[in-house]
C-alpha cells in the first residue's frame, strides 16, 4: 500500500527516495534482527558445551570472532534506530502537513 501511496513517478526523485529509505530501513531492521538473534543464540549453545559460565572475560578470550560479531551487530543499532526515527518523523510530518492542508483552496 505504501508503493502505491507514494505514486512512483520517473520524473519525481522525492517519492522515489522516500520509497528507497523506507525500503533500507525495513530491510535493515529485518535482517539486523535475524542476525543478532542467531549470533546471540549461537554464543550461548557454544558457553553450555564448554561447560564455561558466561562471562565477559570468558566470553572474549574463547569467542573473539562471535563476539567481534555480536558488537558489530550491537553497533548496528546505533545507525538503524536513528534512521527508523528519522523515518517516523518525517511519516508524521505527512499526516499533520495532509491533515492541516486537506481544506486548503
């Protein structure tokens, strides 16, 4: 419904780039999520067959890749939520800029 709504057309470049950001940010958020899941899942299976107690000093002499992929993914946040904020402003930037100029003649 979004695709329709933004009316794609070849020569406006506003809707053509609101529809690309939409699309990085939810693809963003998709496999961002998947991947910190797993990471995360993975680690923990790896500390119960070693027998070893999580902790952080542990967890970075044993694990240095998991964990270099884990904070890589951590820090992955630190772009996306801004990205998702931005979105959502300028989301609700539209819906007040309709609703205030629905009437307008």
């Amino acid at each position: 419904m979004i695709l329709i709504h933004s009316g794609i057309h070849f020569n406006a470049m506003l809707p053509w780039a609101a529809t690309a950001f939409m699309l990085i940010v939810t693809a963003s958020g998709h496999v961002g999520q998947y991947l910190l899941k797993q990471v995360r899942e993975e680690v923990k299976i790896k500390m119960k067959q070693l027998g070893l107690e999580v902790t952080e000093d542990i967890l970075e002499r044993q694990h240095y890749w998991d964990i270099l992929t884990l904070k890589t993914l951590e820090q992955w946040r630190t772009l996306h939520i801004p990205m998702v904020s931005v979105l959502m402003a300028l989301t609700l930037i539209h819906i007040l800029s309709i609703t205030f100029f629905l009437n307008w003649r």
